[in-house]
C-alpha cells in the first residue's frame, strides 16, 4: 500500500501594518520579521517589497534587510567524498 504525506494546511496569519512595521524597524533579516509576525519568511519578504515600494512613492525609506546566513555545522566536501569511497567500494566489490 502505498504510502500517503498528508500536509496539514496552515491558517492564515494575520498582522497589522503597524505590527509589520514595528518588527521591520527591530530586525536585521526577513526571519526575524517572520519570527515577530508569526508570518512564513516567504511571505514576509513578498509584504515587505510591497510596503517597500508603496512608502518609497511617499518618500519614505525602510531598513535595509539580511537574509540570514544558513549556519554550516558539517564539512559538505568531506561528506561527498565519504560518499564517493563508498560508492567506488560498493561498484568494485
């Protein structure tokens, strides 16, 4: 039987443009925003390019934002090339 992922659909989260704003001006990246709102990042950083664009007519200027730094906690070439000798050993044996 073949197994089935069931995504559960996640409700909207809503957050005023007051709200929005205050966690703009209190962080240094779009997670943060997220975090602060309870929005998806993607979310954010599509609001934000809007809000952006719409004070930017009045002469209003937001904070520059980060995307924040994946942290890299394993060696990713020393991963590939575990890989690697085993692959090689499974080909030749």
């Amino acid at each position: 039987m073949a197994e089935v992922n069931v995504v559960e659909k996640q409700k909207r989260v809503r957050c005023s443009d007051e709200q929005f704003l205050e966690a703009i001006f209190s962080s240094k990246t779009y997670a943060e925003i997220a975090h602060k709102t309870g929005q998806k990042v993607a979310t954010t950083m599509a609001r934000f390019a809007r809000t952006k664009a719409a004070l930017a007519k009045k002469g209003m200027e937001l904070p520059a934002m980060e995307r924040a730094k994946p942290a890299k906690t394993v060696d990713n070439v020393e991963a590939m090339a575990e890989v690697v000798r085993r692959l090689k050993a499974h080909a030749n044996g």
